[in-house]
C-alpha cells in the first residue's frame, strides 16, 4: 500500500511537470505571434505613412500643363461671332474693373499651369471667341487677303530636267545659275559645278544634298545619317554652307546646324545677307540668317505646316521692317504649301498664316516665283501690297496665277479670345494668378488688352502679360482669361497669339 501511494505522487508530479512545460511553451507561441502581429501592423502603417507622404509631395508639386490637338486635315475656319453680331465682330468693350489687391501669404498654396497652342478649340468659349484661328499655324489673328486672278493662254509645263535653271526662279529642281554662267547642280547626293563632281566639305553617309542661289553665289544643304549611339535607333544631322564657286564658308558654326531624328531636306531663300534656311522634315526646323547672326524660328515650321516633310522653296519679298516671307513645296509630292512668314513692322519675323486657303481652287502643286519676265509682263514685289506670280498644277493642268497679297483682312469692329474655366481642380479656391505670359506675341498695330476672373459669370480685371495678380474674390472657383483686340488701320499687320502659358495657384477646401 505505502509503495502504491508513492507511485501514484511521483506519477502525478511528472505530469503536472508536462502540464506546465506545455502551458509555457503555449504562452511562448501566444507571445511570438502577439511580437509578429505588432511588427507587421506597424511595418503596415509606416507603409501606409510613406505613400500619404509622398501623394502629399506630388500634390504640391501639380503642374498641368494641357494641349488640344485636332488632325491636319480639318479646314480652317472662323470661330462663330457672338449672337447677333456680324462676323468679326464683338458687343462692345467695357471697361474692366482693374483690381490692386494686398498680397497675402502664399503658403499653402498649390500650382497650377495650363498652356493654350490653338491647335483646337478645347481650350476656348467658342461663343465668347471671335477672332479668327489660324489651324496650320495654330494661332490667332486676323485672316489673310489675298486676291488671285488666272492668266489666260496656254502654260507649258515646268522641265525640270534640266541641270540647271534660272537662280531668279524659285521653283524646281536645286540649282541656280549665278554670275559667270557657272551652273551648281546637286542631284542626289553628288553635288556638281559645271558638270564636275565637287569633293563636299564633309564626309559620311549623305542621304541628299541641296543647293539654292543666294545672291551672286549658293547655300548648299547636306543632310547625313548618324548614329545616336543608342542600339537600333539612328539620326540625322543638317549642315549648311555658302559656296562662292571655289569654297565652302560654314553658315553655322562647324557646318552643323541640327540633330533630327527624322529625314528631310535643305531649302533656302532671300538676299546674301539675309535668308532663310529651312529643314522640311516630319518635324521642321528653320533658321534666318543675317550676316553672322542666326536667329532659330523653328517654331514656324511644325508638323501641320510640313504636312510630312517638304523640300522648301522660300521667296523674300519687301525691305527692312516691311518684309514678308513665302514658304512652298518644290517637290511633287500632293503636298502645296503657301504659308507668309511676316514681322509686322518689326525687325524680326513675328508670326506665320496659312495662306493656300485663300486660292479659289485646289492645287496638288504650287511654286512661287520672286520676280521674272512673264510674257510682256515683269511682276514687282518691293512695296505692300505684294504682287507674286505662282506656277500651279490641278489635276495634272499646269495655270499660272497673279496672286495680290493685301495683308489682313480688318475686322469692323472689336474681337475677342476667351478661354473655359481652365480651373480643373475639384473644391478648390483660386485666390492667385502668377500670371500670363507667351513666347509668340505680337500686337500688330492693335490695341490690346489682357484680362482674368476666377469666378463664372465675374467681372473681369485686368492684368498685363508676365505680371502676377491678386484676385478681388479669393474665394472664387474658376479661372478664365481673356484677351480684347481693338483692331488697327493698317492692313499690313495683324495682331498675333501662337501660344498662352496661364499660371496660378489654389487653395484647397
């Protein structure tokens, strides 16, 4: 009996002994999982911190800058005038309430950006917009005039079969004949001078070679094909020289002008000391050359004016501040071009318009030709309003055309062009406007007038371009701008506006 109790204590006392190994090795578990569950829920909210962080930072970094774009095929047309109003013409201009705010701290406050290129009308309030829109220059101004008047008789078509052909004439081919009767042909890629192959002034993988007359000599165009260094991809390189008949002098510096990733091809155009150089590629680029200044206006020569790549054909016409440019095709590919580069009044070309949309027809080919016998007749293009002479085909039928370029035609009374609500910020005050400011401006003897609101339906106040504005109502929602043309007398020029970058800031609710 004694040693069947004493068994019994020690049996009891081994399993209380596993009873408690099990109860610590289960709070052991509880307490691992309990240190896991609080390490992933905290490594789960720092995640959750780093990304309210970091929207936080992108939110207050917001720059929208927004385009429209429409295919190159819609017409150019005049948006509708106001109800009641004749085309052209506004209700009349009241006066804007002009605003001198106290600046407040800014803090807080986030950016905003919008850029206008007029390439659509997304931008606009097409009820409230009355002036004209250019579509292939993508800008605003008056609308071109011009008057076109067929020749009668019968036209020959144009040989450019020939090596080389007049250096008055701005059509065909790539040559020029210069002083001396010495003939500069570039065909291809071979560049000759009198029937001799010329040695180029660079070497590589030439894909064409142009050549145009400029004075008593010729700028020679060279486009090659240049690796960029990265794998399967490849682009192309512009250089430009003049060539007196015994050298080659670069036009810009080391000959090279650009890097482009598409192909195309020289065209050039003007006086000795001062011309155009245009790269007619997908992408376009130009250049105008005055003595040893070069000015970069490539942004005269964008996609809807290169319709896919042209060979450019420039004629100059007019003298210092009263100069106009021509720019058409001179390859026979169905792609007419007759777009004037103008500088109204001023030293420099300030604006570009479409000007094939004025023909009374359709032409699959058109050259400009600057100043040259045509029959009895000698055209004249020193003084406004041009008068140039084209050489056109339709359907196959070549026509030769006098073409009176009268400039603009002068709304009756004043125009406007006035944007939507561009404020696309859902609860949001826009209390700030940094300010307006655009790269291709030009009044062209108007008078004009900038102005902004931040609420629908407000007062207008008004502002200047490049100057920052407080608005009266920093509570408003909206932010529109508008800019009011009162028109000149002067048929020559033409107010214009190629873009608008509208800066301001907001405030959230």
């Amino acid at each position: 009996m004694k040693h069947q109790i004493k068994d019994w204590g020690i049996k009891e006392l081994k399993e209380g002994e596993r009873l408690i190994r099990k109860l610590k090795n289960f709070f052991a578990g509880i307490g691992l999982a309990f240190t896991t569950a609080i390490f992933v829920l905290g490594f789960f909210i720092l995640i959750l911190w780093f990304f309210y962080f970091l929207r936080q930072l992108i939110e207050n970094r917001i720059d929208s800058n927004v385009t429209f774009s429409l295919s190159l095929t819609k017409k150019l047309e005049s948006p509708a005038p106001a109800a009641g109003l004749p085309p052209g013409q506004s209700a009349a201009m009241e006066s804007p309430v002009s605003v001198s705010s106290t600046p407040q701290p800014d803090d807080g406050l986030i950016y905003a950006g919008y850029t206008d290129l007029f390439s659509g009308v997304g931008g606009l309030s097409q009820s409230e917009t009355t002036m004209y829109r250019d579509d292939v220059a993508t800008a605003m101004m008056f609308p071109p005039s011009l008057e076109w008047s067929e020749k009668s008789g019968s036209v020959a078509a144009l040989d450019f079969s020939s090596a080389c052909l007049p250096a008055q004439a701005g059509i065909g081919g790539s040559t020029g004949l210069t002083t001396g009767n010495s003939c500069l042909s570039a065909k291809g890629t071979v560049l000759t001078l009198n029937g001799s192959p010329l040695k180029l002034p660079i070497a590589g993988d030439v894909r064409n070679i142009t050549a145009d007359a400029i004075g008593n000599g010729w700028a020679v165009g060279i486009v090659l094909k240049e690796s960029s260094g990265l794998p399967a991809q490849a682009g192309y390189a512009g250089y430009a020289y003049r060539f007196d008949g015994k050298n080659f002098t670069p036009i810009f510096p080391g000959g090279k002008a650009f890097d482009s990733q598409y192909e195309g091809q020289w065209g050039f155009g003007g006086t000795a000391d001062d011309f155009l150089a245009v790269y007619g590629a997908y992408q376009g680029k130009g250049y105008r050359v005055r003595g040893n200044n070069i000015s970069d206006i490539s942004q005269f020569f964008d996609v809807r004016v290169m319709l896919g790549g042209i060979r450019p054909g420039i004629v100059k016409v007019g003298n210092g501040n009263h100069t106009t440019w021509y720019l058409f095709n001179k390859d026979r590919n169905n792609r007419a071009v007759f777009v004037k580069l103008f500088q109204n009044g001023t030293a420099d070309i300030a604006g570009e318009a479409d000007i094939s949309g004025t023909a009374p027809v359709s032409f699959s080919y058109l050259v400009v030709i600057k100043s040259y016998e045509v029959g009895l007749r000698k055209i004249g293009v020193d003084s406004f309003p041009f008068l140039l002479s084209v050489y056109v085909e339709k359907a196959g039928s070549p026509q030769n055309w006098d073409v009176t370029d009268n400039g603009f035609k002068i709304p009756s009374g004043p125009v406007s062009v006035t944007s939507i609500n561009l404020n696309n910020y859902a609860n949001t005050e826009v209390p700030y406007l940094i300010g307006l400011t655009s790269k291709d401006f030009s009044a062209g003897n108007a008078d004009i007038s900038f102005e902004t609101r931040n609420t629908d339906n407000g007062k207008w106040e008004a502002v200047s371009l490049g100057t920052s504005h407080w608005f009266s109502d920093p509570h408003g929602a909206a932010l529109e701008w508008r800019m009011r043309v009162k028109p000149g007398n002067n048929p020559e020029f033409t107010p214009y506006l190629g873009s608008l970058l509208v800066e301001y800031k907001v405030k959230r609710l």
